[in-house]
C-alpha cells in the first residue's frame, strides 16, 4: 500500500481532468497534455515513489528485470528490491529508457548493468542471465522481476528463474501490479501499485508438490521429503501426510535419534488404523513397518543400556539387539555412501565391525571396556600363560606383531578384540581374512581429519563391508534391514 495514496487520488483526479479539458474535441482521451504531464513528472510520480513501502522478502545480491516501454514499474521494483546487483534487460527500442532508470535511480554503474536482449527470443535470455548467475555465489539470493517488456521477454524470464529455483538456487519472482487500472487512461490509478511475489507452481499445486516430494524420497532425502510431503498437506488441507510421518522415521533413523524414529513409526501405524487412511497403499506395508519399530525398539534397548552408569554387558550378547544396530548403522552407511559422505561412511561401518567383535566377546561374558582376563581364561579352562602364548601365536601367524601382556590391558581394541576371538577358537573370526582385517587398521584414524591427511576411499568401506559381511554370516546374527518402504 502507498503511504501516500489518499493524497495521489485527489492529484489523479486532477490529472484526469486537465486531460479531459485539452481531448474534448477528440474521439479518445490523451495523456500529452502540457499540464497534465507537468502535474504528473513533478508531483503525482514523486510521490508515487516516495510512497511506495513494499520490499522484497530477503536481501537479494543481484535482481535482474525486463524493460518495457513503461520505466516506471522497473524503477519502483528495483527501488523495493534493493538488491547489491541490478540487471537491466532491454531491447534495441527500450534502451534509452534504461537511462532514464539509472537518472531516477543514481546508484551508478558499479551497481546497475544494461543486458541488450532479443526481443523475441527467450533463449538469448536464458543464455544471457544464465551467464550472469554463475558469476555469482551459489547460495546468493536472487530476484527476477518480468513485469515489462515483451511477451517473449516476460516468459523468458519467469520461466528461467523457476528453472533455477529447482537447482535448489534461491530464485523469487516479482511483479508489480496494481489494485485500480484507469481504462480511460490505460494506466494503473498512481499509488496503487504494489509488489507481488510471483509463487513458483512447483511449489504451490499439490500434485507437482507431491511428485517433488517422492522424488526427494526415493533419492534419500527423507529430510526434503518431509518437508514437501507436509506443504502438499497442508496445500490440500488434509490433517495428515502419511508419507511426510514415514520419511520423519527414516530422516530421524539417519540422523541416529533411534527413539524419535521409533515414536514416528508408531505414529504411522496408528494413523493406518484410522478410517480416513485404511485406503491408502500403505496399509500393504503394515508388517513390514510394524517389524522396523519393533527393531527400532531394540536399538533404544541397547543404546539406553550401554550408556547406562551401571551398565551390564548381557545386552551386547543379544543377537536380536546386536542384529538391529547393525542393521541401523548400515542405513546409515548406505544414506551416507549415496551423498559421497565417505569419511563418515567407513566410520559407520568401522563402528559395526567393532560391535561384532564386542557382542562375540560379550558371549563368552567378556567386557572390552573393563577387560578381565583372569575371568575369561577361567571360563575357558586355561591359564592365564597359556592364552597370552596363544594370543600371541595368533599375532604372529598373521605377521601383526607381538603385543603387550594382556593382563596389563585397562581397555581392548579392535585388532586386540579380534585376536582374542581367533585365540579363543572363536568361528567368525577364523573364517574371516585375516589380511583383510589388518588392512583395516588404520581405516577409523583417516576418517578423522584430525589424525592425518590420508583420506578414507570407497574401497576402504567396501573393505570394511566385506569382512563385516563374512563375519555376520558366520556370526548366526539374524537378518534385519532398514530398507524403505516404496511409495508408490
């Protein structure tokens, strides 16, 4: 709303009349009345800019706007827009009105640039501003104002700059309109213009918001899924999205708020049971989902009770348990993989090679974090020097080296924790490669910065993936999987 509009109507009415007075003998009104366009340069347009309050949503580093035969929308937009940056797109006709825009305007050449366009040819736009928008930071806010120039132009632009904000590029499309058109004068009422935002329709109908949404899905990215699942929602008015609750479960499974994840899909089997959603496809899925909750469960079992103070080791020796981490850190390493997130990957997968190795022990009553060896060879009827001389014959068969006492041990590592197994007659670990495992020693120190500049590879997590594999195999684990439920 123009903050002096009440004002511009008295001057408009004004103007219309000196208008009227000087056209009576013609057939149509005419604005090229000497008064009329006296009054209109020196007061109506004046205070037309003046008063025009409305901004563009954000600060934007560069705007980009098609000139008309008519400069003065382009000048209360790029006013309104304020961006860093202002392109001017104009044709061979409208070029000397971009002079007349920077006059009005006096922000100087740095900031505002002319762009010399066909006048119908939209790909000579995409090309020009394409050019422009790359030289600019991706993640720069950007405003796109198609309210003049030629139909071409006003497609043109609009239709690039909606193409852009699918690049995940933040593009917003402006237009100046008006609530009163004089149709004698065949011009807005002055004072009533104001800037709309154009909404990308990719963003507002509900069926092109929901195939976004799928797509999103599919690819893995539950968190966008989720996000464009509730605006198709919310756009249809619907109380639920049962596809939005399902993508929140695997966004929180990746995230490893294992709880949250569990919570939603409790949600999602209540909500199926309602009248409203016992159509929907996903009522074929109610097993499958009811067993990932209850995996889920058994994940929040373990982790609440192996961060517990007084915390048992007896969970570890669960396979049920172990089998349902594992499987939760294998969704994540795959999500992981997918987006190239390598270090992290072969963290994931050095975590659950450990946990095997921690729950095989965990069966023979053995806890890595407090080890007692005194106890463990009593369990299995030896000496303590006669495990230490197996342990180390163990080492030494594979060329790793010999080791300090283990009695002296306050903690065990993997490469310990793995040659305590094979010492032990432990199956899993005999039937794995040995060399394979030693190759993976020094897999968690280069997926930490910190610890080096040698990065983790694609073949160290498909390493690590294989002697997890041929552990859990052999391991009589059962079989649990994250995987998502397709939409369909």
């Amino acid at each position: 709303m123009n903050q002096n509009k009440e004002r511009l109507r008295e001057l408009w009415a004004e103007y219309k009349t000196l208008i009227k007075q000087e056209s009576a003998n013609r057939a149509e009104p005419s604005p090229q009345s000497q008064k009329a366009k006296e009054l209109y340069d020196t007061q109506i347009w004046p205070l037309t800019k003046e008063g025009f309050a409305d901004r563009g949503q954000q600060q934007y580093v560069a705007s980009f706007h098609t000139v008309g035969t008519t400069p003065e929308p382009v000048i209360l937009s790029v006013r309104a827009l304020d961006a860093d940056r202002v392109y001017l797109l104009h044709t061979k006709d409208t070029e000397k009105l971009c002079g007349r825009i920077e006059r009005e305007l006096g922000w100087g050449v740095e900031r505002i640039k002319t762009l010399l366009v066909g006048r119908s040819d939209p790909e000579d736009i995409y090309k020009q501003v394409r050019q422009k928008v790359d030289e600019l930071p991706p993640g720069a806010a950007i405003a796109f104002d198609p309210t003049g120039g030629t139909k071409a132009m006003v497609a043109g632009l609009a239709m690039f700059a909606f193409s852009l904000a699918e690049e995940g590029r933040t593009a917003h499309v402006y237009y100046v309109d008006n609530e009163e058109y004089d149709d004698e004068l065949r011009r807005p009422v002055a004072g009533t213009e104001f800037l709309k935002r154009l909404e990308n329709p990719r963003e507002v109908v509900p069926d092109w918001i929901y195939h976004r949404a799928k797509d999103a899905y599919k690819r893995g990215d539950f968190s966008l899924a989720k996000q464009l699942f509730d605006q198709a929602k919310d756009r249809e008015g619907r109380a639920h999205s049962l596809e939005a609750v399902l993508s929140e479960a695997y966004e929180s499974l990746d995230a490893a708020q294992f709880k949250q994840a569990k919570d939603r899909l409790n949600d999602l089997l209540e909500l199926l049971q309602k009248p409203a959603h016992r159509q929907s496809f996903l009522t074929k899925h109610i097993a499958t989902i009811g067993r990932q909750k209850e995996a889920l469960e058994a994940v929040v079992q373990l982790t609440e009770a192996l961060s517990a103070k007084d915390k048992s080791i007896a969970p570890l020796a669960d396979p049920q348990q172990v089998a349902c981490v594992l499987a939760a850190l294998g969704f994540m390493t795959e999500k992981r993989l997918k987006t190239g997130r390598i270090a992290e990957a072969v963290l994931l997968r050095y975590r659950a090679l450990e946990l095997f190795l921690q729950h095989r022990l965990a069966l023979r009553g053995f806890d890595t974090e407090k080890p007692d060896f005194p106890g463990l060879c009593a369990a299995n009827h030896t000496s303590i020097e006669d495990f230490q001389e197996k342990y180390q014959a163990e080492r030494k068969a594979a060329k790793a080296g010999s080791d300090d006492k283990l009695i002296e041990k306050s903690a065990v590592d993997f490469i310990t924790a793995f040659f305590l197994l094979r010492a032990l007659g432990d199956g899993p670990a005999l039937a794995v490669n040995v060399n394979k495992v030693l190759g993976l020693t020094k897999t968690r120190n280069t997926s930490v910065f910190a610890h080096g500049f040698t990065l983790p590879t694609e073949d160290n997590a498909k390493n690590l993936s294989e002697v997890l594999v041929a552990l859990v195999q052999s391991g009589g684990l059962p079989e649990v999987r994250f995987d998502p439920i397709p939409l369909s």
